[in-house]
C-alpha cells in the first residue's frame, strides 16, 4: 500500500494494522525518516527552521507503487507499506515511513532498505530547507545514487 | 501538449504549468529544450545545465532523446530529493 499525504501518520497503528490478521508474519522491518535541525549548505552545517516538501502529483503514487511492486517481486513479503508527507514540516517532524513484513527478518530488513534507496533516487520530491540565508533547494547526494545502484540486478548469464 | 516544471526550475520559469502547441521543429524531448530556452532567459537558466535536470513524458522518466507528441503531459525537474 502507497499513500502521499501532507497530514503526519501513527508510526504504532500503521505497523499494528499492516499486521492485522496475518499470523504467518514474523516480523516487520520499518523505517521511519524525520526531519533534521541542521543540512549542509555551502559546505558547513547550518541550522534550518523548517522544510517544505514539494511533489509531483500523480507520477509520485506511479512511481511509489512501482518501487513497492519491485520490492514485492524480489522479496517474499506479506505486507507492505510507503507513506511518504509533503508539504511544510518542521524539525522532528515525520517524513516518511516504510514497513515491511515477511516471515522472516532477512526479507524484511532488505525490502526496508531496498524501498528507502530507491525512494531517494526515483521518487519525485524535492527538499526546500529554509536556513537563515533563506530557501535552499537540497541536492542530490552521490551516496544516495551509490547505494541505489547496489540493487541493480546483475544481467541473465552474469 | 502539457508541461510541468518543479522546484527550483519552476521558480526560474515562474510556471508550475503551462499548455504549449506542440512546434513543428519539435519531435524530441531534446528539440523541446531547445525551442523553450529560446523563449526567454527564465526557461535558458532554468535549463542551463541539461545534464543536471531529468525529464518525464506521461509520467515516466525518459532520455532526453525521447520522441514527444501533443497530448503527451512533459515534466522536466532537477534530480529528486526524497525519502
């Protein structure tokens, strides 16, 4: 399940209901990614007072459960679930929450990581972080494309 | 065709939107490019490094060798910053 929304969301019930009525689930993986007090601007770290999350909707609720519909495909699980916010958020704030259950933890803790990696790479947001220079657009970092590329399945015969 | 711009291209262009006939000249994302930087110098900052903005055609990220047709919906955007 995929949801964009600018309201926050329940980490606990989001987990307790994605489990609900499945016995066969052993454990659920989850990530949940929150807004810092400080980003790096210009090289230094400097203190931000909020961030505001724009999206492109439509291709965001493609592109989500695209990335879910991959990870279902790779790994053997019995639920998932993307909520990712948009809009103003503050310092502390959630921003997004990934969970995935399987039987077994292995599944669990590699479709979690492999749907945060590509959540980086493929999701359209883009970061507006206000700083006391003013609105800074947040870059892309190279060690987010690195760890996204980490997935990429070798070609047949390899 | 449509097009949509975001973040900080959307602030040089000062369109989040805008409903374009599709040119003759123009059958390529690339050839799209061209004719819109051309238009004026919010559109030529906003696509002044091309290697550094990605683009999508009906919502799906193509090269910028990908063909474009009038009732396609075209978003162009810098690289994404989620999660």
């Amino acid at each position: 399940m995929i949801r964009v929304q600018e309201e926050d969301f329940d980490t606990g019930a989001e987990i307790a209901a994605l489990t609900a009525d499945n016995t066969a689930i052993g454990g659920v993986a989850t990530f949940t990614g929150l807004v810092r007090d400080m980003a790096p601007v210009d090289g230094s770290d400097k203190p931000i007072s909020a961030m505001t999350l724009e999206h492109y909707p439509g291709m965001t609720e493609k592109k989500l459960a695209e990335i879910e519909a991959e990870a279902n495909r790779r790994w053997p699980l019995d639920a998932s679930l993307i909520i990712h916010r948009y809009g103003r958020l503050e310092p502390g704030d959630r921003i997004v929450l990934v969970a995935c259950a399987s039987a077994h933890r292995q599944a669990a803790f590699d479709a979690c990581q492999f749907l945060m990696d590509w959540l980086k790479t493929d999701a359209p947001f883009w970061k507006l972080e206000d700083t006391d220079a003013g609105g800074v657009w947040v870059e892309t970092r190279e060690t987010d494309a690195a760890a996204a590329a980490r997935w990429n399945e070798p070609a047949d015969g390899e | 065709m449509k097009i949509l711009y975001f973040a900080w291209m959307r602030q040089r262009i000062g369109l989040a939107t805008e409903d374009i006939a599709l040119p003759d000249s123009v059958a390529t994302v690339d050839e799209l490019i061209d004719w819109l930087v051309a238009r004026g110098d919010g559109y030529a900052q906003a696509f002044v490094k091309r290697d550094a903005i990605r683009a999508a055609v009906n919502q799906d990220y193509v090269p910028f060798n990908h063909p474009v047709s009038d009732g396609d919906e075209i978003a162009f955007f810098p690289p994404v910053t989620g999660g």
